[in-house]
C-alpha cells in the first residue's frame, strides 16, 4: 500500500480559513455506499434516529500558543530575545514538551518570560523541541495561559493568518469539558445547542470519550509504504459509563457513530476482538488504514482531510479506497471546503 494511493489534488482556495456561522449551516456530504448526497449539518435529525448514538470527543483545546522572550546571563549582562513556543503534552514531572522557535539557540536552564504572571525555565532540549517547568501550576497555571496565550490553529491556517479572539470560541466544541488537547476534534466543531436539542428530540443519544489531541495528528507520513508507519501516541479515556452505553445500544441494533476521527480511534482502541467495549484509559498509537477490521464502528461523522495523512487512511479503511477517491472528487467539484474549519461528512459504508 503506497502513500501515493491516498493523494489527490486539492484547490488552494477550498481550505477554510473561519468556519461557517452559525456551526450547523457548514455543508454535509452524506455517502452511503455508493450514494452521494449534498445536505448541511442542520440535517442529521433527519439522518439520524431513536436507536443511533453519537459518541463525542469531549476534549478541551488549551490555549498553546505562547510568545515570549528568553533571558540569558553573558559576561556582558543579561540578554533577551523573541522565543515562539506551542505546548505539546505534559510530562510526569509536571512540565511540559514543547516545540520552540528558534530552538538551535536555547539551552537548558534558560527562562523564557511569557507574561507578568507566567515564565518557564528549560529543564531538557532535543532535537525537536524542548521541556519546560513553568512557575506556576494547577489553576493559577491555567488561569495565566489562557490569558497569555493563542489558539494553536493547525499550520495550513496559521500560514495563512494569526490566531485572534475569534477562534477561541470556533476552536472550541460546545462541549469540550477536560483540557488537554492542542488541536481540536474538528468534526465536533459543527455541533451547537439548537442541533444538539433537535437530535436528542429524534431520540438519538450521546456518549463522551476523552482523547486529547496532540499536534502529531498535523504530522506528514513520510514512508511510501503506509503499513510501516508508526503513529503519535495520544492520551485517552472511556469511562466505564461509556462502555456500557456503547455496549447496550450495539445490543439493541442501534449505530454507533462516532464524530471524528478521534472518537473512533479511541472507541476502536477500547474495544476487544468480540467488539464488547472496555473502560480504558491510557495512550492510544493505534493505527487504521485498509484491511482493518472495524470493531465498533458503524458509520462516521469527520471532516475532509489533507491529502497522504493517516486520517485519509483511516476513512478509505471504513469506505473503501476507490469509494473515498469518488467522494473526494465529489467534495472538490462541488467545492466543498477543505479541513479544521472546513464542511463535514457521513460516512456510512
């Protein structure tokens, strides 16, 4: 299986850069077999019914994009210089992994001053980035990055603008609940409350599962044979709760749908052989291209997805390589708009 066999040509102009407003009018592509449809998300009610559940990332984007100035003691007194830094994961210790700009400079030991309130000091650095111990924790760390730093849009928008106050509010679900994440559960961008109401009125219910996402989910695969590419491991969790809904609607007949690739990688990852969910909660590597078996699944709702990327893999693994090139062209023809903030499917193979 080459990487080639997931490329297609994309329109610079169908990326989106700002969602559509309000949430639920962004456009639906609904491929069933090999049906195509052209709908918007204000129409899942009717897509949707009682027996269906919808399983939601319920991760929370942190804002993790900081900018600060790094001081260092030379022999001529103390030197400060711009350091651009965008938070990854945290690390037992309490710190942080990071990328940072310009990295080949900074050192360990080194402070980089964020704001009044919020300062890190470099305790290790590699390669690709560095881990940081910042000043302060718990809530008071909380409380001084969200008012020091940015929403860390993914590269093919940030390339294009800043981050400003609008996408704190549209990188964010309505229902984002633990911090965690550095890139948000796009699919899960098009739900709002009215639409949330409409569904549970069809009798469609809900399951929350925890995945944060991490920036590896914008790394590029770079082996042409996908089968040994080794995927970012991201921290995640299903409740017991969460479990056991899944399980009683799968034994009542109904869909499992997941919104977003990282709700079914976690429920996939969660599951045994037999497809009986588990609680579970740990890092997930878990890696789905054709030929996988799905456990859980039974049809997706996500977004359309950058061309050679593991997501792409992931839904030709539920529809099949040839169905999702047809889909694919479709989206492009009828102009679709492309990634984070761009218009959603539904997938049903």
């Amino acid at each position: 299986m080459k990487l080639s066999d997931f490329d297609f040509d994309l329109p610079e102009d169908l990326i989106a850069t700002r969602p559509a407003r309000p949430r639920s009018s962004a456009r639906l592509l609904v491929a069933e077999g090999d049906s195509i449809l052209d709908l918007h998300v204000h129409d899942l009610p009717d897509l949707l019914g009682s027996g269906d559940r919808l399983v939601l990332n319920n991760t929370r984007v942190i804002p993790a994009r900081l900018s600060g100035r790094r001081r260092r003691s030379t022999p001529a007194g103390p030197v400060e210089a711009k350091i651009e830094v965008t938070l990854l994961e945290p690390v037992a210790d309490g710190g942080w992994r990071a990328l940072a700009r310009p990295l080949r400079k900074l050192g360990p030991g080194e402070e980089i001053v964020f704001s009044d309130a919020l300062a890190a000091r470099v305790t290790a650095k590699a390669d690709d980035g560095v881990t940081l111990a910042f000043n302060l924790t718990g809530d008071d760390f909380d409380a001084a990055l969200a008012e020091a730093g940015a929403m860390p849009l993914p590269p093919y928008i940030a390339a294009k603008r800043p981050a400003d106050a609008r996408d704190r509010d549209d990188y964010q679900t309505v229902f984002a609940r633990h911090a965690g994440a550095v890139a948000a559960p796009t699919a899960s961008l098009h739900f709002d409350a009215a639409l949330l109401d409409a569904l549970r009125e069809k009798g469609v219910q809900f399951t929350e599962v925890t995945l944060h996402v991490g920036a590896g989910t914008f790394l590029p695969v770079k082996v042409e044979d996908v089968t040994t590419h080794r995927m970012h491991g991201e921290w995640g969790e299903v409740t017991a709760v969460a479990a056991e809904q899944i399980n009683a609607t799968r034994a009542a007949g109904g869909r499992i749908i997941p919104v977003g690739t990282t709700a079914l990688r976690l429920i996939e990852t969660a599951a045994d052989a037999a497809g009986r969910m588990h609680a579970w909660r740990g890092e997930t590597e878990i890696f789905i291209y054709p030929g996988y078996r799905f456990r859980v699944t039974d049809a997706l709702m996500t977004n359309f997805h950058l061309p050679k990327s593991t997501l792409l893999m992931l839904v030709a693994a539920l529809m099949g390589q040839d169905r999702v090139h047809r889909i694919y062209a479709h989206a492009v023809a009828r102009r679709y708009r492309f990634f984070s903030y761009g218009d959603a499917s539904l997938l049903i193979p």
